[in-house]
C-alpha cells in the first residue's frame, strides 16, 4: 500500500519525502472529496477517488486478515 500512497502523493505534485509525517494526504482511504479538495486547492479529483478506491479496498483485505489471525490466536490460546 506505501507504494500506492506514494503514487498518489505524486500524482498530485507532493513528494512523499517532504511530506510531513502526519499528512491526511497520506491516507487516502479516510478523506472525504470535500477535505481533499480543501487540502489540495483544486488538484485532480479523479487521481484521488482512484486511490481512495484503491487504499480502500487494500485496508479492508488488512482489517479481514487482522480478524483471522486474531480468531486463531484465540482458538490457540483457548480464549
């Protein structure tokens, strides 16, 4: 996903490594359309609700994966 966000970050002229390490730009998965474009002044909304789409679904695929490993564990465990 690093590699992804790091596409966006690009695609709308910021350079990841200047980037501060706290930007919102870095996750896009969780602005909105409104914050983006309030963030960005203008820059391609359609580069952005792509990589929204995108880091979307690679989170959710995360939050799956999280869940198994936590229910193994669990059963594991005996919890």
């Amino acid at each position: 996903m690093k590699v992804r966000v790091e596409k966006f970050l690009h695609e709308i002229r910021i350079e990841p490594a200047e980037s501060p390490s706290r930007n919102p730009l870095e996750k896009p998965w969780s602005l909105s359309e409104e914050e983006f474009t309030r963030r960005t002044r203008g820059k391609s909304v359609k580069v952005f609700k792509s990589a929204q789409v995108e880091t979307l679904s690679f989170t959710e695929d995360i939050v799956k994966v999280e869940k198994e490993i936590d229910e193994r564990v669990k059963a594991l465990y005996g919890v």
